[in-house]
C-alpha cells in the first residue's frame, strides 16, 4: 500500500491549526467571495497563515505525503490531549442513552455479521451500512459513552469476530473523541476499526477458530488476513486510505517486527496506532475458543509491558488513563465479599466508582444494593467499601447482560 498512498486530498482542518508549508486547496466558502487570486496555494509566510484565518474558520488541505499528515495530527492532538484533563461532560444520562445505544448495538453487530459473511462467500458487500453504524456509535459516544462502552462487556464467545470489530470501533471513537479527533477523523477510525479484520473471513474456518495453539505454518496463513482485508477493502473506491490502512497495518509493530510489511514506527499511521491497542485490549478481555477472558487490569499490564516494541508508548498510557482501571461494566469484588458491576466513573475520582451489588459477601445472588465509592460508603460492619479485584464477565455467574435487559442497572 506504501506505494499507492502518496496523499490525502482534501482533509478539513481548522484555521487554528494550520502552520507554514500547508497547501490550501478549497476554502469554507466560494473562491470569488474570497480575497484570493488564486485558487488554491501553499502557505508561504506568516501573512499567509494571517489572511487565512482572518478569512476562514477552516479550509480544506491537501497533504502531500503520510508523513506530513502523521505530523499534522499529532500537533493537534498533543495539544487537545493538554486541553482535555478536565473531560467534557456527557450530553445526556445513562438511562436516556442506553436504550437507543442497546439498538444501535443490535443493528450493528447485525451488520457486521451480515458483511463477514458476504465476504466469506466471495460476494461484494456495501460501506453505506458500515458509514451510518459508526455515525450512530459516533453520535452516542458523544452523548454519553459509557452506553456503548457499558454493552461493550457484553460479549458472546460464539459471535466473536463481528463483535470483536464492532467493540474495537466503539472503543477506537471513544478514545479518539478523548485525545481530541475531530468528527471527520472520527468517522475514518471508526469506520477502519470497524472492517479492520474483514480479511479473517479468507482464513480456513478450522485455524481461525482451533481452540488449540496453531502450528508454525497455521500462524503464517493466519498472518495473511491483514493482506487479505487490504485487498478486499481495495476494490472500495469510496472508503478512505486511513480505513484501508487500518485493515493492513494493525498488526505492525512500533520495533519494526510486525506483519506483513515489518514497517517501523514512522511508517505505522496514528489511527492504526490507536486501533492495534485497542484490539490486543478487546482481545485479551474476552473469551475466546482458545483463551480465556482477562481482566481489564491484565490487559493494561500487558499492553504497559509491551510498550516501545509493540505499541506506542504515549497512547498506550493515554489509553490506560483514559479508560481507567475500573471501565463501566466491569464486574469487581469487593473487599467485604459483595460482587457487583460499576454503572458510573467520576473523572476527578476514577479509583472511587458507582458500584451496583449484585450478590452478598457470601456471593449469593438476589441482593442488590448501590454503593457510591467517592462518597465514602459504609458495609453495615463499619468497614469502608473498597474494591478488592477485578473480574471478567461471567465470573460468579454473573451476566451483564441479565442486568442490562431487566433494567437493573438504569434503576440504580
């Protein structure tokens, strides 16, 4: 792909953030209702980037290598990132939200389902389904993203792959809206994440699913599916280079020991960046045919551990910090011996959640019973709620999903 990916053409950007050598390529409104002579130009002096700004609130820019794009974007989001400590606010509650993210989440892990399997029958499929459900999941996150977040532990072994795209995609909009992506690049993430593993439906049923540990020559044909999604994805004129090389590049490394071009960190996009974090966290938290589910504190020490050779450094941090080491809809013990499932983190208290009991200190069920850590809530013995460890979904027999179908956790 490194050959055919020479630039990005027309990419909006804020006036805010334009900076000398910049080519202007359209502005926010007609060239005749502008002072300019000429239609499209580089910036080439500081009353260049002046008379822009005092003209636009953005422009479109073409940019003419990955390179120079790379750098663009991690200028505005390091300086979002420093903006961003005090996190925004959601728009509406949980129990306002959760219904309508509950069926965008159906109707897109229908979708999802429905594409892998024309793939996997050699037939085309359409991106206008895929561009709508991240619009939906876009729309939701920014209206309070603990929904999606929240059905996001609920995960089916058996739907895995679908699920497992559709996750990394809600999760890739979510950290994105917090490191400051504008909704443009929103929808290029969301999208890319959301078809990153198209190319596992051309893998032989029987080594993408073996519950056992593949074989040297399994692992090779396994390592194809980043080259087959980049072919598939191809063939779709309409869908963005940053989505394709989503498809193609997740599984580089920041050392250069990835798969299947061994690029080197320069080389590896932001966005793919974002997204190969995000999809080793989903995986390793989730149940599948040859591996257990872990715990979202497991899945940070790998990910922290693997940092600077496989990940890089700074958004693996920003991401643990991000989503904190108590994610809503985690299933979390407490020290008293009561299990239940955090409904709400407080951004200034992240270690002191809202936590919904659903069983007693003998982890009977039938007991349910709110416990608000940042108030400092009090067992009946005089002790102190606090969390004693983090569980996996489905420990103790508990299901998310029981909760959320029943309402339980809305009525909290």
């Amino acid at each position: 792909m490194a050959g055919q990916y020479k630039y990005l053409k027309k990419i909006k950007v804020k006036t805010q953030n334009l900076h000398l050598g910049m080519y202007i390529s359209e502005l926010d409104k007609a060239w005749s209702e502008s002072a300019f002579l000429f239609q499209g130009f580089p910036i080439e002096t500081e009353e260049d980037l002046q008379a822009v700004r005092n003209e636009c609130e953005w422009v479109y820019v073409d940019f003419p290598t990955r390179e120079d794009y790379h750098v663009y974007l991690m200028t505005i989001s390091n300086a979002k990132i420093k903006s961003n400590h005090v996190p925004l606010r959601p728009k509406n509650e949980l129990s306002y939200e959760l219904p309508k993210a509950n069926n965008h989440y159906k109707n897109s892990t229908t979708m999802v389902k429905t594409i892998m399997h024309d793939i996997m029958h050699d037939e085309d499929f359409e991106l206008a389904p895929v561009k709508q459900a991240v619009e939906d999941c876009i729309d939701s996150i920014l209206s309070n993203q603990d929904a999606l977040l929240l059905l996001s532990n609920i995960k089916n072994a058996d739907e895995y792959t679908a699920e497992h795209c559709l996750r990394v995609a809600i999760m890739a909009i979510a950290f994105g809206k917090y490191l400051g992506l504008s909704q443009d690049e929103l929808g290029y993430i969301g999208v890319g994440a959301m078809l990153h593993d198209v190319g596992k439906m051309r893998i032989p049923n029987e080594i993408l699913n073996k519950p056992g540990k593949l074989t040297r020559e399994e692992y090779r044909i396994m390592q194809k599916h980043s080259e087959e999604g980049y072919k598939i994805l191809q063939q779709k004129p309409l869908l963005s280079k940053i989505a394709i090389d989503i498809a193609y590049s997740h599984h580089e490394r920041i050392d250069g020991k990835g798969y299947p071009r061994k690029l080197d960190s320069s080389q590896i996009s932001y966005f793919t960046k974002i997204v190969s974090i995000i999809d080793t966290y989903d995986a390793i938290t989730s149940e599948r045919v040859y591996s257990a589910a872990k715990a979202p504190a497991v899945a940070f020490k790998i990910l922290q551990e693997n940092t600077s050779a496989q990940f890089d450094e700074e958004l693996t941090y920003k991401f643990v910090e991000w989503m904190g080491i108590y994610p809503v809809g985690s299933l979390v013990e407490m020290r008293t011996g009561e299990v239940g499932i955090v409904t709400k983190v407080y951004p200034e208290q992240k270690l002191k959640p809202r936590v919904l009991l659903v069983t007693d200190e003998e982890k009977c069920s039938g007991y349910e019973k709110v416990v608000n850590l940042s108030k400092m809530a009090v067992h009946s013995n005089g002790e102190l709620y606090q969390i004693k460890k983090v569980h996996p979904n489905g420990a103790f027999g508990i299901q998310l999903d029981k909760y959320v179908k029943e309402g339980l956790v809305l009525q909290h």
